[in-house]
C-alpha cells in the first residue's frame, strides 16, 4: 500500500491516501513531480529524507488550497435517469467541514507528532490492522458530512430530536458524535478493539458486532457508512438493517465509488462471500445501479441521495485526504419490515 503510485486529480477525482483509515486505502492526491514541482526544483533541491518529505508535502498542501471543493460534491445530473435524478440533493462545502480541513491542515504540520505516527505505524502493522492502529494512535479521524447536511439528507427541521440511533463501524466515534446530537439515545458497533476502547471512553453504548440485532432494539435511524464494501456479507447486513427499523425509520448509506470491496478481517483473499452486483464505470453510473440493483432489489425505498467527499486527516504526504462518497437515505415499507423479521 505504502508504495501505491501518485494519483493525479486530473487523471480521476478519487483522490487515495496512506492514512488507510478504516480500511480504505487513501492515497497522495497530488502529483508533485510535475510542472511546478520542476520550477521549484530551479531554486531549491532539498537534501536527506525528511527534508525531501517536508518539501514535497509543502508543494501537496499548496495544490490542496487551490483546488476546487466544489467538486466533492458535483454529480452530472445530465446522466441520471430522471426518476433518480429528481431524488438527488446537491449539498455543498459549509463552516464544519472547513473547520475539519484546517483541523487537518494544522494537526498534519506537527513534524514530530507524525514522524512519531509513521514509526508507530511499520512497528505495528505487523501485527494489527490499520483500523486498530489509528485507534491506538488516535490518528486517521474520518468526515463524512456536517450536522446541517445530515439533516438536510433526513429531511428534518433544526428542532427534530429522534429516539434510538445505531451507527454501525463507527471507528473512532467522530462522526457519531456529529450526528448523535439529533438523537436521545446512541449505539454503536466496532469490530476493532482499540476502536471499541475510544468509543467506551466517548460515553457511547457499546452492541456487539455480530449480536446487535438480537439486542432487540428499533431504531429510528441506522447509519452504515462506507461499511457495505468492507463487510463480508453485505446483502444480509441490508436485510439486518431493514428489520431493526422502527416504523418510518431511516438507513443511510455512505458507499465509496468507484465500488472497490475488500474485507480486512476474516477473508485471506480479502473478497466478500456476498458481492453487491453494482455495475458502470462513472460516478453516476454506479451510484445508479447501487439504488437499482442493491436497495431497491433488497426492498428499500430511496428516498434521496447526494455526492459527499469521504475525508481523511493527513500525515507528513499532505494536509489532508478523500475519496468520493455516494450517500444514501433509505426507508422500508412496514410489510417489508415485518417479512425480515
């Protein structure tokens, strides 16, 4: 993973980092050895490692602010089906999430902090996964959306309070927490032990991974993000999903596009037993077949959905990272429900 190649903005706007948080294997979004990475080579040619490290990470972080942020969230509409495209919601970049990316930004220029990080993370990988490693270290905190965007995907009023909400993978808790405000209960899932460990101290109730429906609980909302490729049995976690929702509950899906699964824990060949059948080759197109061809083939409604850029905390490569995120709201009719059940 660590010698991946450089992904060019301009060759794919997914955009990879080596913070391979929660499994997903992030990757440089810049390729600093191009034009002005050679009229900086004219002035000055760094010497040693970390010299070299912090230079190419100056001419990342320097392309990071001039790129356009617009673009996390621009879906062609034009290549949509018109019954999917009037249920898209265009969101856009607010307050909260500049405020994660200046968080970023600063976190990712503490030299030693990060060199600590990447010494920390060799010695480590031999015997832990990323997820658990990012846990220990408390590093790799992830964004998905702000607490306005998660209401305007629920389509809910700023004084809406919800009862039960469970956030499956819920890694380090940081985006839980964001959502949780809505809620007046919030439970949580996380196969990573360190995970867990943050998630106890964070004051939220801990359901076991494999035993969560069994708790009995109806929950008013379920937020599965960016877990569906990263589960062994995705098709039978959306029929769990459907049969723990109360009436007129909600599921929201965050789901990395291009679709790429990958099991970390359990499959020596990292391949799910269950494949989510989502064909195309762009964004729209997958996003469109991930509403014919998995939600609606499991019996779920779509009630809309938006373009949203997956973000990661940088390191010594760049400030900071994404990938693109389609996210999903989902509701089941009550006798679809009660079949599951």
């Amino acid at each position: 993973m660590e010698s991946s190649p450089v992904c060019s903005v301009s060759e794919s706007e997914t955009c990879f980092s080596q913070c391979d948080a929660g499994a997903h294997s992030f990757q440089p979004s810049f390729d600093t050895t191009g034009e002005t990475s050679e009229i900086l080579s004219r002035v000055y040619r760094p010497h040693g490692t970390l010299a070299r490290t912090l230079y190419h990470k100056y001419l990342a972080d320097e392309r990071l602010q001039r790129y356009d942020r617009n673009k996390w969230y621009h879906c062609d509409t034009n290549r949509l089906q018109e019954s999917v495209r009037e249920r898209f919601l265009c969101l856009g970049i607010d307050k909260e999430t500049e405020l994660f990316l200046d968080q970023s930004c600063h976190k990712s220029d503490w030299i030693f902090t990060q060199l600590w990080h990447s010494i920390a993370k060799a010695f480590l990988g031999w015997f832990m996964t990323q997820t658990s490693i990012n846990g220990l270290l408390g590093r790799g905190s992830m964004f998905v959306y702000s607490l306005d965007q998660f209401r305007r995907l629920l389509a809910v009023t700023e004084g809406w309070r919800g009862g039960a909400l469970l956030d499956l993978g819920a890694g380090d808790g940081k985006t839980t927490e964001v959502m949780g405000q809505l809620f007046s209960n919030v439970y949580v899932t996380e196969i990573s032990g360190s995970m867990r460990w943050v998630l106890a101290k964070r004051g939220f109730q801990l359901l076991d991974v494999e035993a969560w429906r069994e708790a009995g609980i109806k929950f008013d909302v379920i937020t599965c993000l960016n877990l569906l490729d990263r589960c062994d049995r995705p098709l039978s976690l959306l029929r769990d999903l459907k049969a723990s929702l109360r009436p007129g509950g909600k599921v929201v899906v965050a789901l990395v596009l291009p679709f790429n699964p990958y099991v970390e824990i359990g499959r020596l060949d990292h391949r799910p037993t269950e494949w989510l059948p989502i064909e195309g080759s762009g964004f729209e197109e997958q996003a469109s077949s991930a509403i014919s061809n998995v939600f609606e083939a499991s019996g779920f409604r779509v009630e809309r959905w938006s373009r949203v850029p997956y973000l990661c905390e940088g390191d010594l490569t760049q400030a900071f990272y994404w990938l693109d995120d389609a996210v999903f709201v989902l509701s089941a009719p009550e006798e679809s429900q009660q079949d599951v059940s």
